[in-house]
C-alpha cells in the first residue's frame, strides 16, 4: 500500500509553516550587510549631536559588531521560550504570536530609529527580531514535522532551509545602495518584509491545528479531520497513520531536560541534535551572510563591487538550496551534511590560501576569494543549511522533540551570536587566516557525523532510537574501523 502523499491544502499549510516567519528572520539578518556604511554615518551623526563630538572608531565597530550579533540574543531566548510557550498553547497560536513580535520588531526599527537615529532603538528593535528568528528556526522545523507526511519529511524540512536561502538573498539585494540601501530609504527596506508576516497571519485563519498536538489534547476526531484534510489516502490510512502517531508517543509524557540528560538513549539524541545544530553556525557561516562585503572589500574587490559580489554569490547559493532540496530527499540529511562539510573545509583552506599569497598574484587572488567564498556558500546553503532541518527531525520523537528543538536552538543562537559578534575582530587581528577557527571546528563537526550519529535516510526511527539505546554499538566501531 502506497503511503498517503500531502494534498493540496496539506501542501499550501506546510509551505506557510515552513516559509513566512523564517524569511523574515533571514532577510534581517542580511539586510545591514550592505547597509552598513550608511548604519556607521548615522551613529556618527547621533553621536555628533548628542555630545559634540564624531564617534570613535573603536565604538563604531563595536556598536555595529552588536547591532548585528543581538539579533542572535534575542534568538536565545526565542529558542528557550518556544518550549515553554507549547507548554501553554498549540504550536499554531505560538507560531502567530512569533508574527505578531516580528512586525513589532520592524515597526520599532524603521519608525523608531528612522526618525531619531537612535541606535540603542534599533538594537533593541534587532533583539525583537531576533525572538522570532529563535522561534522560527525549531517551531518552523516542528510543525513541518508533524504536518508533512512521512515519506516527504525531509523534504519539506529542507524546503526550510530553501526559504532561509531566499530571505538571506532578498535582505543583500535590498539592502543595496541602489535600492532600498540608503540613508533615506533604508527604513523601507527593513519594513517592506513585514508582507510575509501580513501574508502568515491572515493564512493562519484556515491553517490547521497539529494532529500531534490535538491527540495530545485528547481531541482524536479533530485530529483525523485534521489528516483528511491534508493527505491524500483513503479513512483506513489516515487511521492507520493516528495509530502510527499514538504508537510513537505511547502515551509517554514530553522528555523534559533532566530526563534528556539522565537517560542513555535520549541523551545520546540529544547531543547529536546539539552537534547538528551547532554545525550550522560553528562553520563560520555568519562570517559571510553578515561580513561578506567586508571580506570582499579586504581581498581586493574594489568597492562599488563589493555588494554585487555578495549579490551574486547568495543567488548561486539560492539556487544551490533549490536543487538541494531534491538532493536532501534522495540522498538523507546525514550524508549531505558529511559531504558539504567535507566541501566547506575545502573552501575554507581555498580562501585561506588566496588571502595568504595575495601578494604573489594580486590581480588573480581577489576572484580566487570570490569563487571560494561561492563554493562555501552553495555547500552551505545547498547541503548544511538543509540537512540540518531533516537530520533533527529524523533524529528526534515526539516525547522528545519540542525539548531538543527548543534548547538545541538555544545553542544554536548562542554560537550563532558569537560567530557574529567576532569576524571583525578576526579580521582585524587574523587578516589572511580569519577563518581558521571556523575550519576547525567544521573538521571535528565531520569527525562526531562518521563516528556518532546515525544515517537517518537509511534506518527507521525505531532503528535510529535503538542505535542511541546502544543496540547498534558494532555499527559504531564498525565506522571507527574505517574511519
């Protein structure tokens, strides 16, 4: 019997779910990239008027260094909260209210800041922003979870990922100097997002409820309502799929942390998934999406080109998470993520080299850098960024999914503030070798894939889960061996 596929309907409600919220939190965090200049002349302007004086360039770094890294603040403590918030309310009303916070976030910052110039306004408006942005990157890959049918889990948990790929694009066109990037227009820019939260919210209306999430409530009829209206079988195999459902969660209670970590196989799960996560961001992605302009105008592209060279590169990389996705559904998040790791070191020692012996062939490194940061950047965006989303699915169970999810995206945001708040204070005292950190931390992300998690494409959730019991321990040394 052939498994039930989405319908229509099913599809329209995953393709909000998946897309709207984690667009906007993309877009705000590429959309200063180009605009920072224009950001530096208005602090400095605060700064004159307010005390007299231009504002240092020591400051200035530092300020910008955290106008770009709080959004990932806020992100912590919207990956914490969203685990406590399903405790209260159902993973559709907690993805509204992450809408609502969203366009608050962009109301302060455009209205706000744009008519003062106040940078601790738009600091605090970039912290908003990230509250959704923490609770895009878990709720997004959740409710995808427990929405898409089985068969097309990791596909449309990469198609995540694809819109993550489409916001980071729009925010560096946008934000450029011949658009929406100048002193004038740059409120717009940061407000003109806001349509995806717009769009989102009026959905919601007809959007359904999580079948997951109304068994838990004992609200079984709903839930098959629910399944009829999003999949294609016949009554049977929606039935059939409810017992499927109540058989993972076996009445279990949700896994709290303390049980996560007191027992084998949960704790296993969950430093697999914190490892995933972590190889999201500890591979120096920030240093790109956030800098890239930056690192462009350093390796020797001359200025008015540099943001058309991120422009081009973020569009490869968009394109690269479009056939991605099919690559992900064919090949598994595991051994995409093992691949384009293996990819990003390349990439990583490329860039380093053209940087180091630029003074050997000073016409040639600067389009060397070009195509290295192009090869990271389309490994990332084609392979990590969507495996990452149909690995922890396919990694974690119900009872276990919303505390994986909420605390593994507390440390993603975590390194994912670090990995922003650094790069110019790399790049000012590493030069040439600024990535090297970033290097080696995807080298050992490589290592803990081969030797300690599971391939997801290959085994069954009950096969993945007994692998973390410890049932396939000569699986493990059997890669140990070969590795």
């Amino acid at each position: 019997m052939a498994e039930p596929e989405n319908s229509r309907f099913g599809a329209i409600a995953l393709f909000l779910n998946a897309g709207m919220l984690v667009i906007i939190s993309a877009y705000q965090v590429t959309f200063l990239n180009p605009v920072a200049p224009v950001m530096v002349r208005l602090f400095n302007q605060t700064h004159v008027s307010r005390y007299g004086v231009p504002m240092p360039s020591s400051v200035s770094t530092s300020t910008m260094a955290i106008v770009n890294s709080i959004i990932f603040v806020g992100a912590i403590f919207g990956g914490l909260a969203t685990k406590f918030l399903l405790g209260w309310f159902s993973p559709k009303r907690v993805m509204q209210m992450a809408h609502v916070v969203s366009l608050i976030s962009i109301l302060i910052m455009a209205l706000i800041t744009g008519l003062t110039g106040s940078y601790e306004v738009l600091i605090i408006g970039r912290f908003l922003s990230g509250i959704g942005a923490g609770v895009s990157y878990n709720l997004s890959s959740l409710i995808v979870a427990e929405l898409s049918a089985p068969a097309k889990s990791a596909f449309w948990q990469s198609v995540v990922g694809a819109f993550n790929l489409l916001g980071l694009l729009l925010g560096a066109v946008m934000g450029h100097p011949r658009l929406l990037g100048t002193a004038t227009l740059w409120p717009v820019g940061i407000s003109v997002i806001g349509i995806s939260a717009v769009i989102y919210l009026i959905g919601s209306i007809w959007l359904p409820e999580s079948p997951f999430y109304l068994i838990r409530m004992k609200r079984q009829d709903e839930a098959v309502e629910v399944l009829q209206q999003i999949r294609t079988g016949t009554k049977d195999d929606i039935l059939e799929e409810i017992a499927r459902m109540k058989s993972e969660m076996k009445n279990v209670e949700q896994v709290g942390i303390k049980e996560m970590f007191t027992n084998k196989g949960y704790r296993k799960q969950f430093f697999a998934v914190l490892v995933v996560y972590a190889n999201l961001v500890l591979v120096g992605i920030n240093n790109m999406l956030i800098y890239s302009d930056q690192i462009f105008l350093q390796a020797g592209i001359a200025a008015d080109n540099v943001t058309f060279a991120t422009i081009g590169v973020f569009a490869l990389s968009f394109i690269a998470s479009v056939f991605g996705s099919k690559i992900v559904d064919r090949f598994g998040g595991y051994k995409v993520n093992i691949t384009c790791n293996g990819i990003l070191i390349f990439a990583m020692v490329l860039f380093t080299i053209s940087q180091a012996t630029a003074h050997l062939a000073p016409l040639a490194m600067p389009y060397v850098a070009i195509v290295a940061i192009a090869i990271y950047m389309c490994a990332w965006s084609g392979g990590s960024n969507l495996a990452v989303f149909a690995l922890v699915g396919k990694l974690t169970v119900e009872p276990t999914r919303a505390t994986a999810y909420g605390y593994g995206s507390m440390l993603l945001w975590t390194f994912a503030w670090f990995s922003s708040f650094i790069p110019p204070y790399l790049q000012i005292g590493l030069g040439a070798y600024m990535l090297m950190i970033w290097l080696f931390f995807a080298i050992v992300f490589l290592i803990y894939h081969l030797l300690l998690i599971p391939d997801t494409k290959e085994n069954s959730s009950e096969e993945i889960q007994a692998y973390f019991s410890g049932a396939s321990q000569s699986d493990s040394n059997e890669r140990l061996e070969m590795f």
